[in-house]
C-alpha cells in the first residue's frame, strides 16, 4: 500500500475522532492553518503580531491578515500592550482555547491508538522514523 494510502487512513481515523466530539461541525469554519496559529499563540504566550510572524515564518502584512481573520471568528482577541501601547498582544478567547483543548485531546487519542496497534519497539522505531524526518524538514528549511 502506498504511503499516501495510509496517510488517508490516518487522517479519516482522526477525524472520526473530531466528529465524534462535535468538532467538525461545531467549527467547520476553522481550517488547518488557523489551527497552526492558534497552536502557535498559545506556545508563545500572548505574543505581539511582529512575535507571531517571526514565530510562523511569515510577513507581518500576512499575520496581521490571519490575526484580524480569527478575532472575526471569535478565536482571538487583541489587546494593548503595557510596555508598548503601540503594540498590540494577542490573546485566545475561550472559543479559541477550546479548538485548541479539542485538537490535544484528538492528538493524545491518536497517539493512544497507534500505541494499542504497535508493540513497545515498534512504537520505539515509529518515533525514531518520525524524529529523521522532523530533523530532514528543519534541514531543508535552513
């Protein structure tokens, strides 16, 4: 079976998981890449919209676009900075905080199935395979 074959299994697997938790059709609105920014602002902590481009390796102009597109859905709030008023700090609303408590959870069940499926080397050699090609993508990016 080819490789992309069993990337699609996974991913209906864990869709079926979000499904299953209302996920898809309470925020069907949500796409992967606003997922990968709220992932990202929660990381950072409040970060300022320069913070979060320089984290996402993005223009400002095109974090600024994605910052105002999730303040519009209800994810996001932005606030002045104390230090900087000029500068605004961006905060998770509860909607925001919640996509992300959903998509952990969906993520720790997945994890959970594939160690059910796996014995304990097989799982050890996975998460090797994994960490060479996460450590080839970051190679590729410098």
């Amino acid at each position: 079976m080819e490789i992309s074959k069993f990337l699609e299994k996974m991913d209906h697997y864990y869709q079926k998981n979000l499904k299953e938790h209302e996920f898809l059709e309470e925020y069907s609105d949500i796409t992967y890449n606003i997922f990968l920014y709220l992932r990202k602002i929660n990381s950072l902590g409040n970060p300022t919209i320069s913070e979060l481009a320089k984290a996402m390796e993005v223009s400002k102009p095109s974090a600024s676009n994605m910052v105002s597109k999730m303040v519009d859905k209800g994810l996001l709030k932005t606030k002045a900075s104390p230090k900087d008023g000029r500068a605004c700090l961006l905060e998770l609303t509860d909607k925001g905080k919640r996509v992300i408590e959903i998509e952990s959870w969906a993520d720790m069940k997945f994890i959970e199935k594939i160690r059910e499926i796996l014995d304990e080397e097989e799982f050890g050699v996975l998460e090797r395979i994994f960490e060479k090609i996460a450590s080839g993508l970051e190679e590729e990016k410098a």
